[in-house]
C-alpha cells in the first residue's frame, strides 16, 4: 500500500481523473497531505494498529521516565534489556506499602507503573541504573510518507478506511465541489471499518471467540 495507490482510488471516487494536471480539483501534494492526516487520525483512534516493541532507555537515576519522541502512549513494559522480566503495579499501592520507593538505591527494575494523566510516561521500581534500556511496546505517531513509499505502518487490509480517510478531508475542503452528504458518508465507512476491527478482536484474539464460557456447549 502506497499513498500513490490511495490517490488514485481517491481520484477515481471523486471524478478526478482527468490526465492534465493543470485541471484536476486536487494536486497530489494536497491529496499526500490528506493522506497523511489519515494515518494519524488512525494512530489517535486506534493506536494499537500502530503498536511497536522497541527499546526505552530509562533516565539515570529517576523513576520517571519518558517513551521515544514518536510515541503517542505507553501500552506495555516487557523487560529490562538483557535482564529480567518487569511485573505492572499500581503506584498508589506502592505508595502504601513503600512510601520511600522513589528515594532507595537505584538498580535494575523489577515493576513498572503508568502514568495516570501522561500516556507518554511511566514510573520504575526502584529508581533506575545508569544506562538502564526497557524493551517495550508503545504506539508509535505514523511517519511522514512520499507519494511512492511503501505505508509499513498498516496491513493493506487498512487500504479502503485510509481512503474513507482520505475523501473524507478532500471532499471537506473542496469548497467549489463539496457534498456535505458524501463527505459525512465517507467520514461514517471510515469510522465503521475501525470500530469492526476492533470489535472482531472479540472473536479473533479470546480463546472462547467471544463467548461466555457457560454458554459453549
């Protein structure tokens, strides 16, 4: 799936096909642009499609610390690289149980704390060593694509709601051509086809595909 591909089914959805450049409505720059608008209203609305395992280097000494630049949230701490496994806690109950946490002696963490108003943050236990690097996994803000790359972001599954996207902005800013139907129309498939992925998880990632356990015979 390249965005290449995506303009061109958005130029035929929208009768814009015509092979002088100088009159078609849309250029391929504001169409790329559109494009790209789509991916990260995607990654917003659905950020586990954009999900990602990578290193997090932790901050010397502390025990906050924050995800890569390109991350939009947090969603998993697996281990520390190298080392050991880290078990998710809840920092209220460790501010009960060990109110000095964050002031022991650093080395190596053994759990991980989210941070409750900030998705690009979390907390360690204890505070973390020099050079101290986590793997794992956040959402990640989708690139900054050519017209000729290759979107390895998505599946091309993904191919029909990104130009659902797509028309939807260009049929909102066509002030000479616009539909406000046809617009809220593409805005509607597009929003569907995220919420039915989701939705299939249901079926596709629980053991008993999404039923009661009582109720399967």
């Amino acid at each position: 799936m390249t965005p290449a591909e995506i303009i061109t089914e958005v130029r035929e959805l929208c009768h814009d096909t015509d092979t002088d450049a100088a009159l078609q409505r849309f250029e391929d720059d504001a169409l790329l642009g559109f494009v790209n608008q789509t991916l990260k209203r995607m990654a917003l609305m659905r950020p586990d499609l954009f999900a990602y395992v990578g290193e997090i280097p932790c901050t010397d000494g502390e025990v906050i610390h924050t995800a890569p630049a390109d991350s939009i949230r947090v969603m998993e701490i697996f281990r520390i690289q190298g080392g050991n496994a880290l078990r998710e806690t809840n920092r209220e109950v460790l501010d009960q149980s060990v109110p000095s946490w964050p002031t022991v002696t650093a080395a190596a963490a053994v759990n991980w704390m989210r941070h409750p108003r900030n998705n690009n943050r979390f907390f360690t236990y204890p505070p973390a060593p020099a050079s101290q690097v986590l793997i794992g996994e956040y959402s990640r803000s989708p690139s900054g694509y050519a017209i000729g790359d290759t979107i390895n972001d998505l599946p091309d599954a993904y191919f029909t709601a990104v130009v659902d996207g797509t028309m939807f902005l260009a049929q909102s800013v066509d002030d000479e051509h616009v539909l406000a139907q046809r617009a809220a129309m593409f805005q509607e498939s597009f929003m569907n086809s995220l919420q039915a992925n989701m939705e299939a998880r249901v079926v596709t990632d629980l053991e008993q595909g999404g039923h009661d356990k009582k109720e399967l015979p």
